[in-house]
C-alpha cells in the first residue's frame, strides 16, 4: 500500500522529478559550468554552425527543396532538440540519408511534368515557384507525420525496437542509401536532366539514362564540380592529417561556397556558360503555418520508414556517445527529442532531421561538453538567414553537389566492413550485402523492410540451428565444458551431461529430443521398440507361469480339502476306538491312536507345507528382470544410467517446451535412466510449476542449480564411493 500510495500521490518533489525527465534542459542547464563548458562548446558550436550552412542547402537540394529550407532545417530543430535531447554530442539537422528519402517523396507528389506552362508563342516551360511551393508543402506534411509517429512510438514505449535494426543492417543500408545519394547529384555534376524513374532498379534506370545523356554534359559545369571535388578532397585529407594539431577544422565548404559564389557573381558564369545557380534566397523567417494534412494517406509508408531510420541512426550514433564520454542516452526520450523536433519544426518549413555523422564527430573532436553547442551553432545559421542568406544566390548548384559527395566518404568507407565481417561473422556479412543489393535495387522504403526481414529470419535461423554439446567435467574445478570444444575434459561414467545453446523453445524442441539422443547415443524409437518386443515374447512365458501357478494353487486346494476330509474320518474313527477302549478300559490302545492320529495330521501339513512351498517356487518362475540388468538390456549394452539436461541458458519455457521435457521424463524413465535439470533459471521454474510440470512422476527433486550439485547426487545416490569429484560443492535451492 506504501508503495502504490507514493506512486500515485502528487507531492513537489514527484512533480519536479516527471518535468526533468520530460524537460531535460531543465536538469543540465541549472548545474552547467561555465569554466568547464563554455569555451569548449563555443569552439564546437562555431565549428558545426559553419558546417550547417553549407550542408544545409546542399542537403535540401538532395531533397528536391530550395536551398534556405535547409538552413531553416539546421536552426529550429536544433533549438528544440537542445531542450528535450539527452544525448551532448549529437549534430541535429540535415542528412543525407534522410534528404534523399524526402526527395522521393517530394519528387512523387510535385514532380515537375505537373508544372509546365504554355508560353504565349506556343513554348512551355516549368513553374518552378509553383513547383517548390508545393515540395515545400509535401515535405512538411511529411514531417509532421513522421514527428507524430515518433511520439507515439514513445508513447506505446517502442524504443526497443531499435534493438532488432543490428549495426550490420543499419551501415549496409547507409550505404546503399549513400549510392542513392551520389546518382541523385549525378546529374548536376555533369549538367544534364535525365527522367525521373519510381520503384524498384530506378537507380539502374537512372544511371543508364545519366550514361545516355553524357554526349550532352556541359563542359563548365564538369570543370567546375572537378576543381571543386578536387579542393574538397584534399582539404579534408589535411583537416584529417592535422587534427590534432589543428584547434578546430578548416571551414574548407564554407571557403568554397563563397569563393564560388564570388567568382560566379563577378564573372557572370551564369549568363556566359549557363551555369545552374541556387537563385532567390529570401531573407528573414518565415512565419509559422499548420502543415496540409491532406498528403497523409499518401506518405504514411514513407513516414513510417523515415520515422524508423532516423531514430535508428540518432539512437545508435548517441549511444556511442554516451559510452564513450560516460553519460546516459535515454531511448524512449529520444523519440520525444525527435519526434518534437519534427513536428514543431514542420511549422517552420522544416523537413525531417536527425543527427549527422560529421558533424557530431566535429562537435565531440573540437571540445564540446553540452547540448549548448547546438545552441551557437543555431545562431550563426540564424545570422545567416537572417541577413546574409541573399548573399549566396549565384552559387553554383554543382558546387552543393561536389559538397554532397566530400561528405559521401565515411559512408563509402563502410564498403571496409566487408572483408571485417568475412573474417569475423559471416552470418553479419551476409545480412550487410542483402540490405546493400535490397536498398539499392529496390529502394529506400522497401528495400528497408526487406532487410529487416531478411534480419529476422538470420535470428530465427540461429534460434533453430543452436550448437548442442555433451559437457564434460574439468578435473580440479566444478567446471562442466563442451568436450568437443575444450581439452582436458573428462566424462563422467554413467552420467552424459546435455546442453543447447539457445532457448528452448516451439520452434526447435524437435531438433532439441533429436539432439539429445544423437549426442547421448541413446535412440528412444528403437528402444522402446525393442522393449515392447521383448514385452511380447515374454507374455507367453508369463501366460505359462500364471496358468501353471493356477494349476497348484488348484491342487494344493484339492490337496487341502482332501486331507481335511481324511482327519475328519480318522478323527471320527478315533473317537470310536476310544469309545470302545473307555468301555474295555484299554487304555494303550488309545495312546496308539493318538499317536498315528498326530503323526498323519503332521504328515499331513507338511505335505501342505511342501505343496505351498512349490506353489510359490512355480509362481515365480518368471520374475522381473533386476534392477541393474533392465537398464543394462535398456540401453543396449550402453552404462548410461543418468542425463543430465543443463539449461541454463533457457529464458522461458512455452506449451511445447514443456511437454518436450515431460516426454523426456517419460521415455527415457521406461528405459531405466533417470533425467535431471541443472541451472533453471527461477522465472523457467515457475512457468513449469504453473504448467503442471512436476508431479509424483517428476518430483522437484529432480531440479538441482547447477550441473556439478547434480553429479553429486547422482553418485551419493549410487553409494559411488570410490569415484571422488576433486571439488565438493552442494549449492541450497
């Protein structure tokens, strides 16, 4: 009653504790130090705010978006995840990943064949305004569905859920999602308009049609994506040459985007090459609308997928983090953090974020201590929007691209997971190259869900495929080990020691009593087999012995009853003689006839005697074998007279488990050898208790904590005095 009374009461305290962990900020921020955070996290804020400029238009024009949508993406999430995050480290915003999804989504909904115009001299041509109005709309809608999905998953406490996407599915599918990624800037790099292709081999399609189109690549645009890649590439080579020595990265994206953009703008690149450029960035915020919920019904899958993926990936990267550094990440928080992050950004013309892979590791390698960070961070980009976002509108869109693929590397680099997981898991290599092949061929949403199918049936296939193994005793220890598997191990006469891997469980309790008498050398089917056919050839025998046990017992009754009526004649004879003798007054005579009389009456009863005594020796002529000769006919000359089943490493137990283990008990008791179970957890004794699983046949007796308290049993009980176990131990259960 205490306990449900402190539970439901409302007391200050209570209130306080369910707001901080709510409200995060709320318990950080009052016991931030300034001397120990404040520097670190100014340096890491300034680093990432530099980073999310260009990365943040690059990343909206991945998505099918203009370019100031992605600042507006790396300003206001970033604020919200500051205050309900748990997680120091992470870089919020924009990713390719998820930019690349939404793009997809956007190009679906808007594309651009809906938005072409008939000119007044007959031409047509595209409303782009028109155009990324609408995108705009469809990728807050988006949002706002995926924030809302994500709130649940909290709510329906779904944070586990992560547990069953493996780190080998999630860096296959980043990488697939990378090969996404790089053919959707394929095309501004070479400056050509290949058709858009949906479903499954779209990527195939597109690569095709880009590889059609290169007689018409535009020269400048190629110079200029080749000169820029190159600058790119070498400058963050020697960010990563001289990270230790630098005091924070060269800005080197930041540096090309304005050099571009100011050569651009003073060589009139724009009207002498007809180069594509980012166009009309509007200056200021936007004020906040309520997103169209009108696309639901047709998003909700990709909602669903980029609600899962980017919790995945925020989860996984923070709890690196947080073992890393100490601290701890909650889980179902995080779908809180995320989930509000996209539906309060949504109203902001914002698209779906999570946390980015570079620029975390940015904001963890320049110092930064606290959520904080993420706060400079979102200032500078809120500079940038608000008074010099115009700046940059004759940057060249090939230039955003070339930033894409720098930024593509750690993700390419995952290809080195391959020959890693050959040498270690190949089960994990396997799951790594379907998730690749699936993500590529056949998408991002779909491709998703066939991995994490894929995923699951490896878990089943393991489950149903366990390694069982006979357990031998470590001479000098209570030590029971694989005797396939270590040396020195020793199998203890008369007693085979049992175990499964895994849990056991409906789907290989089968395999599991296939197991076992495979590795004990002990066939159930024929032994039984055999016992019944020697049950039945003895029948005869015992038929004979019962009929020829009724047959004496029938004369003994005739004998019984005959000798009855010959001392009831003597008796009356005898009464007579005296009769006669009392009137003669012959008194010898009398003496003599008692005397016979009593001679014959125990004549008589032992001939009784004698008659019973063969009664019974006929009656047990056939006798059940001994002991000892049944179990050594039972096993077919094997000295097996006791298994030992550990399981241990059974979590739990269901209807089919149970039943297993009762026709266990059941057969192998048939042929003399008795079944033990070592190391039940307590949860499994209680579900077998609750099944009905022990009963006089199956005592509890038969339950021992560990293997060795078991051994020790069973040879106290076989009086093994000589065999002496070199660690005694008896463990209480």
């Amino acid at each position: 009653m205490n306990v449900i009374h402190f539970c439901c009461r409302c007391s200050v305290p209570r209130l306080k504790q369910t707001v901080v962990s709510w409200v995060p900020v709320l318990g950080w921020l009052p016991k931030y130090s300034i001397r120990e955070n404040a520097i670190g996290d100014l340096i890491a804020g300034c680093s990432v705010g530099i980073m999310h400029l260009p990365q943040g238009m690059a990343y909206a024009l991945l998505a099918s978006l203009p370019p100031v949508i992605g600042l507006y993406t790396s300003l206001f999430p970033v604020l919200v995840y500051f205050i309900f995050g748990t997680s120091r480290h992470l870089s919020i915003g924009t990713f390719a990943v998820m930019s690349i999804v939404i793009g997809g989504v956007t190009e679906r909904l808007a594309p651009d064949s809906d938005f072409i115009v008939n000119g007044t001299n007959g031409s047509q041509f595209h409303n782009f305004e028109a155009r990324d109005a609408l995108r705009v709309k469809v990728a807050c809608s988006l949002t706002v569905l995926t924030g809302i999905f994500q709130i649940l998953f909290f709510v329906v406490r779904f944070g586990f859920v992560v547990t069953y996407l493996s780190e080998p599915l999630i860096r296959g599918y980043t990488t697939g999602s990378a090969c996404h990624v790089c053919v959707s800037q394929l095309k501004y790099l070479f400056g050509v308009t290949p058709s858009r292709f949906t479903g499954p081999l779209s990527l195939i399609y597109t690569v095709v049609d880009i590889c059609r189109m290169l007689p018409e690549t535009q020269v400048p645009e190629l110079v200029v994506s080749l000169v820029s890649l190159t600058v790119l590439i070498v400058a963050k080579e020697i960010n990563d040459c001289y990270k230790q020595k630098l005091p924070m990265p060269i800005p080197v994206e930041l540096i090309v985007i304005i050099a571009a953009t100011i050569i651009t703008h003073f060589c009139r690149l724009e009207t002498k090459y007809k180069l594509d450029v980012v166009g009309p960035i509007p200056s200021g915020l936007q004020a906040p609308q309520v997103p169209d919920t009108s696309f639901f019904s047709e998003m909700i899958g990709d909602a669903f997928t980029v609600a899962i993926v980017g919790y995945a990936i925020n989860i996984s990267l923070g709890k690196t983090f947080g073992l890393k550094h100490g601290y701890k990440v909650d889980s179902n928080q995080e779908l809180v953090a995320l989930g509000l992050s996209n539906t309060i950004g949504s109203f902001f013309q914002c698209y779906s974020v999570t946390c980015s892979l570079s620029r975390s590791l940015i904001q963890e390698s320049t110092g930064g201590k606290t959520q904080v960070a993420g706060v400079v961070s979102s200032i500078i980009v809120l500079i940038t929007v608000l008074k010099i976002g115009a700046l940059f509108e004759d940057l060249p869109k090939a230039i955003l691209a070339t930033i894409v693929f720098a930024n593509l590397k750690g993700m390419f680099k995952q290809f080195m997971d391959v020959p890693m997981l050959w040498r270690t898991n190949k089960v994990d290599l396997l799951v790594w190259l379907v998730t690749l092949i699936s993500t590529i061929l056949l998408n991002l949403d779909l491709g998703l869900a066939v991995s994490i199918g894929f995923s699951m049936l490896t878990f089943i296939f393991r489950t149903q495929r366990p390694r069982y193994s006979i357990l031998g005793h470590v001479p000098g220890t209570d030590l029971y080990l694989d005797t396939d598997a270590y040396g020195g191990t020793e199998e203890i006469p008369g007693i085979k020691i049992f175990r499964s891997s895994t849990t056991i469980c409906y789907t290989n309790a089968e395999m599991y009593l296939e197991a076992l008498q495979a590795k004990s050398g002990i066939e159930i089917s024929k032994l039984l087999g055999a016992k019944k056919k020697r049950d039945a050839a003895l029948k005869p025998k015992k038929e004979k012995a019962k009929a020829k046990t009724e047959e004496k017992t029938q004369q003994k009754q005739k004998a019984v009853r005959d000798m009855s009526i010959l001392a009831i004649s003597l008796t009356e004879l005898t009464e007579d003689k005296v009769s006669a003798g009392l009137s003669q007054g012959n008194s010898a005579d009398v003496t003599s006839t008692n005397g016979l009389s009593k001679g014959q009456v125990n004549s008589a009863y032992q001939h009784d005697s004698d008659l019973d005594t063969g009664c019974h020796g006929d009656e047990n002529i056939y006798q059940e074998p001994h002991h000892g000769d049944e179990e050594k006919e039972g096993t077919c000359g094997s000295d097996v007279h006791s298994i030992i089943l550990d399981i241990s490493s059974t979590g739990f137990v269901d209807t089919v488990t149970t039943n297993t283990l009762k026709n266990i008990f059941r057969d192998f008791g048939e042929i003399n050898i008795n079944i033990y179970l070592a190391g039940c957890q307590a949860c499994v004794v209680e579900q077998l208790d609750t099944a009905g699983f022990f009963s006089e046949s199956i005592p509890k007796s038969r339950l021992f904590v560990t293997v060795h308290d078991a051994v020790l049993h069973i040879l106290k009980k076989l009086g093994l005095r000589d065999f002496v176990l070199d660690v005694p131990c008896s463990t209480p259960m």
